[in-house]
C-alpha cells in the first residue's frame, strides 16, 4: 500500500460509465473525484490538483480536446483520454495536445489499471531527472547512454535513423507516441506528416529485434495512431 492512495478525477458524462469506472478504482486503492461536464472538470482539477486524470473526449458543453489544451496550460497532470471507437483524428489530436495515452470503449480494467499505472510511475520521476537510460524487456536491452542495442547477447547493429527511432520509444516506453511525435524527434519539424517513414524504419527495427517480425510482441503497432514499446511481456 503506498504512503498516500493517488487522487484520480474522472471527467465523464455517462452516468453507467462513471459509476463503473468509480467503484473499479475505489476497489483498487485509487481516491476518485468525478466531473460531469467540462467545466465542472476543469474546475476539479484546479480546485484538487489530481495525481491523474481520466477524460471523456465527448462531453457535453466541451470537447474534450479543449480541457486537454485548457488543463495543459497550467499543469503537467498526466492526462488519459477515453475515446469511442472511430475517432481516431480526436485520439492523435488528444495526443498532440499533450494528453498521455488513451484507451477505446470499451475497454476492460487491467487494461485500465495497467496504463494508469504508467502514468503515475512516468509522472513520478522528479522535474529535470535523467530519463531511464535503460530498457530491459525479453532478452531486449536497450542502454541510451553507451547508445548499445543488445538481443539475446548479441549487440545488434541499428542505423543512426533506427537507433533514434528506437531511442525515441524507450524513452517513452509503456506509452503511445504519436505518428507525429515520432517523425519530429526522429527526423524533425518539416516530416511530421512522413508516416511513411515510419513504416519503412519500423519494419528494419522489427526485422532486427523481434523474433516474428510480422507478430511483434514488443514494437506494437497503434492503428492510426503511432507505436507503443511494450514494457511489460505481453
Ligand atoms: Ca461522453
């Protein structure tokens, strides 16, 4: 049990969708606060300050983009969107706007629990701390300060373009990043709309470090949107 049960608001406006989501979290050991509405949401998260939030992308005086660029401007709370199912441009808007990661409706709660554990871990590592120049996942191990990819004992040579690729996920890794992330850290500002770049390099990075490149278990593809390296065995 931790020292202090982690405060989570849930902006939502589906009545069903609010209990159930509450009465999962109070039986994990979260502290939930609930918002109906967009501005009653905002009003949460400043008033409380949350440790994470969880936020309906179709509510009913707001988008849910707009709490997103609003909660944004004054505060680094990580953010996961819930979003229905075929809105895609709202997910990566979501994304692009700083939310952390997303989940589809619906979803089931280790899904839930594991993703908001995620958050709250990448959240707590103090302002200014070196990221983790590490990545160990199934004989993968990934060492972002000697910048050495190493699989199954083997030291595997990456091209500059794969290992920034590569590096990019790690430093990210659990989490969604967006196409468009990808594309600005790895090549820069002017190639964000290069998804094919992408796909080329990912296909070289999953043919070098997954043992069935065409079922990766740890380079997962997130349809739409970008690339999630896995964290945990999936
Ligand atoms: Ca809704």
């Amino acid at each position: 049990m931790p020292a202090a049960l982690p405060l989570v608001l849930l902006i939502e406006d589906e009545p069903h969708m609010r209990r159930f989501v509450t009465a999962t979290l109070r039986a994990h050991d979260y502290h939930v606060v609930e918002a109906g509405t967009a501005r009653d949401g905002l009003a949460q998260a400043a008033g409380r300050n949350p440790d994470l939030i969880l936020l309906d992308l179709g509510l009913p005086d707001a988008d849910g983009l707009e709490v997103t660029r609003a909660i944004r401007r004054s505060a680094t709370t990580p953010i996961i969107v819930l979003s229905a199912r075929g809105r895609e441009h709202d997910k990566v808007s979501a994304l692009d706007l700083g939310a952390d990661d997303y989940l589809i409706k619906p979803f089931g709660v280790p899904e839930l629990l594991a993703r908001m554990r995620v958050a709250l871990r990448r959240a707590a590592v103090p302002a200014g701390a070196p990221p983790q120049s590490c990545f160990e996942l199934g004989g993968l191990r990934v060492d972002l300060v000697r910048r050495q990819v190493v699989r199954a004992g083997q030291e595997i040579h990456l091209t500059r373009t794969e290992y920034k690729l590569l590096a990019t996920l790690v430093r990210h890794a659990g989490q969604v990043v967006t196409h468009r992330q990808l594309l600005h850290e790895v090549w820069g500002a002017n190639y964000v709309e290069h998804t094919h770049y992408l796909r080329v390099y990912m296909a070289q990075l999953r043919h070098k470090l997954e043992d069935d490149p065409t079922r990766p278990r740890m380079l997962a593809t997130e349809p739409g949107v970008g690339y999630r390296l896995r964290d945990e065995p999936s």
